[in-house]
C-alpha cells in the first residue's frame, strides 16, 4: 500500500465552487461527505457568502476538514492510500487564489427532484414522481439556479435524488436546453440508473450531446435475479445491459462510473460486476471506473432492518464474507469504493 498523504498539504476545491442543490435546502458537497446545510436555496448567493459556508472553506484550507465526514467521504479516505484524486495541492491553491477566494458558483449538482422509475429498496419505500405542488418547486428551482448563477456555471450534475431521464422537470430541461441561460457551460454530468438512456431517448436530447462528457450509471447487481427482485425493483435486466452497451458506443461521452451500492443483497457480486463492467466498456473510448458505494439507510430501513442491510459495518455478522469478496478486487485498477477495511476506508 502506497504512503499515506498528509490532508494538510491538500486542499479541496469542493466548497469553493460547488454546490448542492435539494428541494428546500443547500450544500457544498454531497451531504454524507459534508453533512451542514447552507440553508433555503431560493438564497442561493446569501447561502453561498454566508459564514457558514466561509467557516467550512476555512476548515480546509487548515487541513481540519472538521466539517467533513471523512468515514464517508472516498476523497478523503484516498488520502489515506496516497491518492490525491479529487485535490490540488496547497502550492497550486496559493497560486489560484483568485479562483477559489470569493469566487462564484463554478458547478451545480441538480439534487430536488426524487422522480424515479424505479422502487430500489435501499432509496425509496415507493415510486416517487412529482406532480401538482412538487413539480412546480422543481420548476422555481431551475429558475432560481438559471438566474442566481447560471452565467458563472461551468458544470451541471442531474441528479441524485432520482432519475433525470423519468423527472419531467429535468426531462424537458434535457430536451430543451437553453444554453443562452448557460454562457460559460463546458460540462454536463448525468446520474441515472440508465433503463431510459436509449437511443430513442437520446436523439431527442441532441442540444446536450456536446455537454455531457460524464455520467455515473447506480446498476448494484451483476445478474438478473438480483437486479430485478433485490436491488432495482421495477428494472428489467435486458434493458440495462442493452442500455450501456448503446452508452459504450456514444462518442462524445468520455467518463463513465458504474456504481454498486453494496449490501446485504448484493455483496458477493462484487468482482463479478466489475467483469460485467470490463467486458461492456474495455476496449471503447470511454474512461471507465467502478464505484462500490457503502449502502445509507435514507429512512426506507427501521433501525434493526438496516442492521441486516448493511454488511460493511464491521460488527455484521456476514462481515467477514464481505473482506473475502473485497480482496478479490484489491489488485485492480478502475475501482473506488468508501468500504471501511479492518476499520480503514480505502481508495
């Protein structure tokens, strides 16, 4: 294993151009990773100078990070395995101050619609699509990012919360993309489950094709039976592999993750779906990767269920059989994953 790296001589640029947006609320990065909220997003620019926000860049640039949850957070645990992927180094910072002191919003994740095709156990108790009251949030939502930053945006990530190609708030926003609302965007990232990421689909999304450049695809199954009755209730198996196999081939697409949320249901397919992710995009343009994401309960677990879910806590029962299925995948490249080891994070 590769030398530790000191997070000191470190910085992350995440709270110093991003933000999250969710439905009634902000933050700086992913609120696992970076759990304080900035406040009600119809104040994007007052959340953004606030001295909360301030005091969390500050405990940065100290090297603390004690507002990061570094048990979550895979940046942070790559530190601990010598990979500074995600960082820039202090020196670099000092010498781009003017671009990450009281700068504007450079990137945006669009996190406030949870619409979804799908009932996946380990999100959501039901299928979530907004309607009425909630749509129309989602529509004041892109308004407000449209006029509060959208001339210093230069990336845009939908979404998160569901699926932007079922939401049709982000749908139409895909279909009709105003780029005059966007003059500096040099990026779009797009995070689906990918059953509707067809050739049919797409075509007629055709003003976003020179944007999107990355994507991350959440599948957590490497087989059939687990995808469609464990992990992705409402999924058909066909229709994803077919699905990536036609993302393989788009060729302005240049980065791809293949996300595993990792759990009790889906643990020992592990290796087996980093072969499945070889065998569809080795070989193509694209650089791909594997991240095996640590399972959260969002509510849709009482306490004991989750107990059951989450194999990586240490003191799971079945513990053991999830370091067995994780040492099949210690010597190769392309993986990430925030799976505590023996009490340490990796990668």
């Amino acid at each position: 294993m590769a030398k530790a790296l000191d997070r000191k001589d470190w910085i992350c640029t995440q709270p110093f151009e991003f933000a999250e947006i969710f439905d009634h609320t902000m933050y700086m990065c992913c609120p696992q990773w970076l759990p304080d909220n900035l406040g009600n997003p119809n104040h994007i620019q007052k959340n953004w100078t606030s001295d909360k926000a301030n005091k969390i860049r500050e405990s940065i640039v100290d090297g603390s990070y004690s507002y990061c949850n570094e048990n979550r957070c895979p940046k942070l645990n790559g530190l601990k395995e010598g990979k500074s992927h995600g960082f820039i180094s202090r020196q670099e910072f000092k010498n781009n101050l003017d671009k990450y002191v009281d700068s504007p919003i450079r990137s945006v994740k669009f996190n406030f619609d949870q619409s979804c095709n799908l009932q996946c156990p380990s999100c959501r108790t039901e299928k979530i699509n907004y309607e009425g009251v909630q749509r129309t949030r989602t529509e004041e939502l892109i308004h407000n990012i449209e006029e509060q930053m959208g001339e210093g945006l230069e990336r845009i990530e939908t979404s998160g919360s569901g699926d932007p190609f079922f939401s049709r708030t982000f749908r139409k926003w895909l279909m009709e993309f105003d780029l005059s609302m966007y003059p500096n965007l040099k990026h779009i990232h797009l995070h689906t489950n990918g059953t509707l990421w067809n050739k049919s689909n797409w075509e007629r999304m055709k003003k976003v094709h020179p944007f999107v450049k990355s994507c991350e695809i959440s599948v957590d199954a490497a087989y059939k039976d687990t995808y469609e009755n464990k992990t992705r209730i409402g999924g058909k198996w066909q229709d994803i592999i077919d699905n990536l196999k036609y993302i393989s081939t788009l060729p302005l697409l240049n980065d791809v993750v293949l996300s595993f949320v990792v759990q009790h249901d889906n643990y020992n397919e592990m290796y087996d779906f980093y072969e499945l992710g070889k065998s569809i995009f080795e070989g193509t343009n694209k650089n791909w990767r594997i991240f095996y994401n640590r399972v959260v309960n969002w509510g849709t677990f009482t306490a004991e269920q989750f107990k059951e879910v989450d194999i990586c806590d240490n003191n799971h029962p079945n513990h053991s059989k999830l370091l067995k299925e994780y040492n099949k995948l210690t010597n190769l490249d392309r993986i990430s994953h925030n799976i505590p080891v023996n009490g340490i994070y990796m990668r």
